[in-house]
C-alpha cells in the first residue's frame, strides 16, 4: 500500500498526542521515582526505629544465649514480629541470634569490614530463597558482648505495590492519549472547518467569476487573515484579467481598423476599372496600412517582451544622460527642422546619473517620450530638458510648448490604445502604444513616469534609481 | 564544385534560385518577384519537393520558409549541411525574435528575414548573398546621372558642384547610391543607416525628414530629380526613365 499524505488535521493531531504522550511517559517515570525513594527512606526508617527497640528486648538468658523478648508486643501478630528478619553476630562472625522468621538462612553473611560502624549501614541483600532485602546494620555492646544486629523487612510487598502502581500508570497512559487524540481531533476539525469552506469556495473561482470573494468570518484571526490576502489577490488577478480582456479587445480593433480600410481599398479598387496610376494609389495605400498593422503587431510584441522580463535579466549599467543625448541625436534631424531650441539644465554635474536597465527597452521608452515631445512642439519654440540627480533617483524633466495633456488625462495618456479626447493631441498619434510601453519599461527598471498636471504644455517625468556600486554589493 | 561546373555550361550564368514555401500565394509572389529581378528561379511547396529540386538542379540560393506542414524548415536545414549540399541559405519566417534568429544561424542559415519584409529588403539579401563568391566592386566613387560621390573623401558633388552634407546625410546617399536602380525600404535604412534594432521607434518619421532635407539639397536646385519617392515601398536613387 502506497502510504498517503496525511491531511493537516490528522498530522497536527499525531504531533501533539506524540508530544504528550512523551510528556506523560516522562511525568509517570519521575512520579514512579519519587514514590519508590520515599518507601525505601520509609521502611530505612522504620529499620532504625526497630532496631533501636530490639536492641532494648535483647536479653542473655541463663544459659548465656541471646534471646528477644517476645511479650513487649500486645499482639502477636504485629507485622513488626511477623516481618521482621533479625539476626547478631559478634565480632568474629558467630551468629548469636537469629529471628524466627529466617526459616535458618543467613541474613547478611559474612561481616564485612566496617559494617555498623558508623551509625546505620543499610544494603540491600538477597536471600537464599530469592528475597530481597533492605537490611540495616548497627554494632551493639550488651553485657560486655560486642555484636552486630543485622535487621531488613523483605523488599517483595513494596515492589509489588511499585509494579501495580506501573501497570497502572502504563494502561492509563495510553488511555488518556487516546482520549487526547479523539479529542484533538475534533477540535481540529472544528478549528480547520472555515479552511475547508475556504478551499471549496475557492475552488469554485474560475475566470469567469474572478470577482467572487472568500467570507471572512473573523478579520483578526489567522484563518480571517489569510482570507483576506486571499482576497487581495483575487483583486489583483481580477484587474489584470480585466486589463487583459480590454486589451485584447482593444488590440483586436487596432488590428481590424488597418484591415478594413485594406479591404475596401481593394475591394474599391477591384470593383471599377481604373487607370494604372489609379491601381498603383490603391495598392500603395494598402502598403501603408500593412505598415501601420506590423507596427501595432510590434508594438504587441514588445509589450509582451517587456513584461515577460526578469528583474535584473538583460541588464546593463549605463548613463542616462548618454542615452538621452543618443536619442537626441537621432531626433535631431527633427528637432532642427521645426526650429525647436533643445534646452537642457539642472543639475548636471553633481552626482553621476548611472542607471541600470534593459539598455535597448530603455532607449524605446525615452525614443517615444521624446518624440512624443518633439512632435508636439510647435515650430520654433523651447524643449526643456530638466536633470535633477538626488543620490536616490535620476529625475528627467521633458516639458514642451505644445497643447499639453488635457485635465484628467494625465494617467490615461499610459492606457494602452489610449486615443486623446482633445484634437490637438489626438492629432498624429501613433499606435497608441508608444507610452504604454515606455511605462511599462521604466516601471521594470524600478522607476517612475508621470505627467505633471497644471503645466503650459506637457512636462512629463522620468525618475529612474541612480545605481551605485554600493547597491550593486549588495 | 557542381555549381561551378554547372554555371560553366549554361551561358550567361544566371544565379539560380529554390524556394521552399508552402504558401502558395507566398511563393507565387515571391517567384515573380525574384525572377523579375534577373534571377532563375523554381518554387517547391514541401520539403520532400524541395529536397528533389535541390538534387536535380543544384540551385546557388535556398529561400526556406520555416514553418512548413511535415518537416520543419530548421530539419532541412541540419539534412542539407550534413549533406554537405553547396548552398547559401537564406531563412523565412514569422517567428522573428533574437532566439529564433540565432537558432537558424546556428542551424547554418547565412541569413534570416522575419516575416513580414519589406520586398526590397528580401532582394538585397539574396545580391548580397549571391554576391559574396563574386569579386567585390572595389571603385571608391559612384555616378548616378551628374551626381558623383567619394566613398574616400566622403564628398558629394553635383554637375561639378559640390554639395555640403552631414555626416548621416552622406551615410544616407551612399546607402542609397550602392543600392541604386533599386528601391530602398524604411526598415534597410532603418538597420542598415541607423542601425536601430527594433521597428518599434519613431525612426520612420525621422527616415522622413532626413530624405527631404537630403532631397533639397541634392535635388531640388536641379531640373533632373535624382531621389524619388516610391510609394508604400520607400526610396529609390536613379536617373528618372524618359
């Protein structure tokens, strides 16, 4: 059999019941312990005890053997009398006296060096029948006799009482972690319900009903917490997803506009019989639209290019003011024949305005920002290019005279396929994807760019991270 | 060595073409297109059809559209080099991102047009393919009508007169001169005089601007207009046909 994961409820309930049942285990051998010790300390000191009033009962009867008195006890029966095993040796070794009790055995054989000499030796001893013993020793002068009272109660009642006390905690151990287990995993259970009414909502969010939300029950537990961020990325996803159906259908329409104007172009020019010049025009016509499709189709794919790239993947370490004046250069010959005067200032020669960015997809976004710029500007007016370096950013200034972006639109001017509701602007756009991807692009490369409302003319704002060395360690 | 000895036998050598194309309004126009310009070209519409054709008739250029039905245009390629068939090969296909590219010149492709090109662009490719096992044009001047140029000196001059131009502007005419009789597409300046790489730049517009001011100073004080707009396709440097 193929052993399966098992399910968090299930997992969390094993754990727990293996750490309390190690917790019990441990606790049963300390309690298990400390009873065995203090019985032993018990009957140590009811030895002693004994061994002090025996020794007061021991007698030399006339014949000169070493007797016991028997009658200080009222009852026969007394456990001390029935228990106890007792005998004496003098010095050399000579039993003087053996209890009853002994049945003839030896209670602690030979005398060994020192033995109750100093106060009371106890040692467990084992008897010739197998008993177990705890046997105190005490040296006693009677009668001028010298002798060692050896006195023990048999261990066997108190381990018996030991071993029951284990067979005990052994089976409620075990009972008590089933107990546990049971109910650990119900309340688990209980505990993990709104998961489960999580998973199967959330199982149920498909595309097509991304605006969905989980319940939250409680918004500060962990359970309310995870809903929630759960819920900001079903935002999220449901944003892009929406931003993905508008794009695609304004890309289709993008597409299409080129398209219809071919076909009736040709179906115009197919239709009637015309001149060659006549057929020349229709067929040039259609040319321009196939450029104007392949330029949208590019931009698509640059788009797309842009935003499948890694942070850090294909980047360089550049100057911004380089690139710039690159792509000045390349709109220069523009620049000179509306007569614009390019103005560039600011704080050009404190800190150096090293970059790092996807060197090529940077060029496109200032190509487009500045030719967005350049075109705009009427003939013979100023394009102010503003440098403000700060140790954190690069910030690029590109202010013209031109009509400048109506109110409200200084955010849309980056939707993609964003056409202007002001005529002066919508005038000689392109494929409306110019500033889409010159966002996108400079968002990649960890910047900013925004057009600054309430301007004469439009003033649009690159603010890209300066890279230093001491970024780069890091 | 088969080439050779084959040009030998039919004169005068025209430069044979093969194109393996399995549009069929594709290879029809590209058939036309390529013959017109002084080309000897046959057509085949798979690969197995175009494998026959290379045996038969030895041509000295292969344009190969990648993306044909059975085999993959890159297979045919691998067959040919390991065949060590003698062919240049120039490449055709939509799929048209660097990888791409470098995964056909890997493959043995000595040049790659994406799809769509510009038509004019497709044609000096294959002269500039062709034209490598041909000895360099090693002149240093062109003349087209009373229009001279110094490739040496980087000077223009028109009827004796010279004619002061820019650096880019120059750069522009030469481009223009070398290529000239022929139309020149906004994507050949585009890579080819300012070198951008993507397409997807405002250069048109500056291409633009940069034709006129180089048309008002080459043309227009003269009565014979040298520089001519073709319409839909791009520009086009030769005496005007009477």
């Amino acid at each position: 059999m193929i052993a399966r994961p098992l399910s968090l409820r299930t997992r969390l309930t094993l754990w727990y019941v293996a750490v309390l049942g190690v917790l019990l285990l441990l606790y049963a051998a300390l309690v298990f312990g400390f009873q065995y010790a203090v019985l032993t300390r018990q009957m140590f000191h009811d030895e002693v005890q004994d061994v002090v009033t025996a020794e007061g009962l021991l007698y030399f009867d006339s014949q000169g053997v070493l007797q016991l008195h028997q009658n200080y006890y009222s009852r026969p029966t007394s456990h001390l009398l029935v228990d106890r095993l007792m005998e004496a040796l003098d010095l050399s070794g000579h039993i003087l006296y053996e209890s009853p009790t002994l049945h003839g055995m030896m209670l602690g054989g030979r005398l060994q060096h020192g033995e109750g000499d100093t106060g009371f030796n106890e040692r467990i001893v084992r008897l010739r029948d197998g008993t177990y013993v705890l046997i105190v020793s005490h040296i006693h002068t009677l009668d001028g006799v010298t002798m060692v009272i050896r006195l023990g109660y048999s261990l066997g009642p108190l381990r018996e009482r030991m071993l029951q006390f284990l067979i005990l905690l052994l089976v409620t151990v075990p009972a008590a972690l089933l107990v546990a287990g049971v109910a650990g995993q119900l309340i688990a259970r209980r505990g993990l319900r709104p998961l489960e009414k999580m998973a199967s909502r959330a199982e149920g969010i498909t595309a097509s009903n991304l605006h969905d939300r989980l319940q939250i029950d409680n918004p500060n537990d962990e359970l309310g917490q995870m809903a929630r961020v759960f819920n900001h990325l079903l935002e999220r996803l449901d944003q892009a997803f929406r931003q993905m159906k508008r794009f695609t259908a304004d890309a289709a329409h993008e597409l299409r506009a080129p398209l219809a104007s071919i076909r009736t172009t040709s179906e115009v020019a197919l239709g009637k019989s015309g001149s060659e010049s006549q057929y020349k025009e229709a067929l040039a016509n259609i040319l321009e639209e196939t450029g104007r499709l392949n330029e949208t189709i590019d931009g698509l794919l640059l788009l797309a290019r842009a935003e499948a790239s890694q942070p850090g993947q294909d980047q360089s370490v550049f100057s911004a003011t380089e690139l710039v004046n690159e792509v000045l250069s390349v709109l220069s010959v523009l620049i000179e024949e509306k007569q614009i005067s390019v103005l560039q200032d600011g704080d050009m020669t404190g800190e150096p305005t090293t970059i790092r960015a996807d060197r090529p997809l940077l060029r496109i976004a200032f190509m487009n920002v500045l030719h967005n710029a350049v075109k705009f500007s009427p003939r013979r007016s100023t394009l102010r290019i503003v440098w403000a370096c700060g140790k954190e950013e690069v910030r690029i200034t590109v202010g013209d005279q031109g009509p400048g972006i109506p109110t409200g639109e200084e955010e849309k001017v980056f939707d993609r396929f964003f056409t202007s509701s002001s005529p002066a602007t919508a005038q000689g756009s392109g494929t409306g994807l110019g500033l889409s991807i010159a966002k996108l692009v400079v968002n990649r490369a960890g910047g900013r760019i925004w057009f600054e409302p309430g301007q004469s003319g439009a003033s649009c704002i690159l603010a890209i991270p300066t890279f230093t060395e001491r970024l780069a360690s890091q | 060595m088969m080439r050779t000895e084959s040009n030998q036998d039919m004169s005068p050598a025209r430069p044979r073409i093969l194109i393996i194309e399995d549009d069929r309004r594709m290879s029809e126009a590209l058939l036309c297109g390529i013959e017109a310009a002084g080309y000897d070209v046959t057509s085949a519409s798979s690969a197995e059809e175009g494998f026959f054709l290379l045996h038969r008739s030895h041509p000295d250029l292969l344009v190969l559209d990648l993306t044909l039905p059975q085999r993959n245009g890159l297979e045919i390629l691998q067959q040919i080099r390991t065949e060590r068939i003698d062919v240049r090969v120039l490449i055709l296909t939509s799929h048209n991102t660097v990888e791409d590219r470098v995964t056909g010149l890997r493959s043995g492709a000595d040049d790659y047009l994406g799809k769509p090109f510009s038509f004019p662009e497709l044609l000096a490719r294959i002269d500039a393919l062709l034209r490598r096992v041909l000895p360099l044009s090693t002149s240093t001047s062109f003349n087209i009508g009373d229009l001279t140029l110094d490739t040496k000196t980087r000077t223009a001059s028109r009827s004796g007169r010279p004619i002061d131009l820019t650096v880019r502007e120059f750069d522009l005419l030469l481009y223009l001169a070398e290529n000239r009789g022929r139309t020149v597409s906004r994507e050949m300046l585009a890579s080819d005089v300012w070198r951008e790489s993507s397409r997807f730049t405002p250069i048109d517009n500056v291409i633009d601007v940069q034709i006129a001011r180089l048309r008002r100073k080459i043309d227009d004080p003269y009565p014979l207009k040298l520089l001519q707009t073709v319409r839909g396709i791009g520009f086009s440097l030769r005496e005007p046909q009477p």
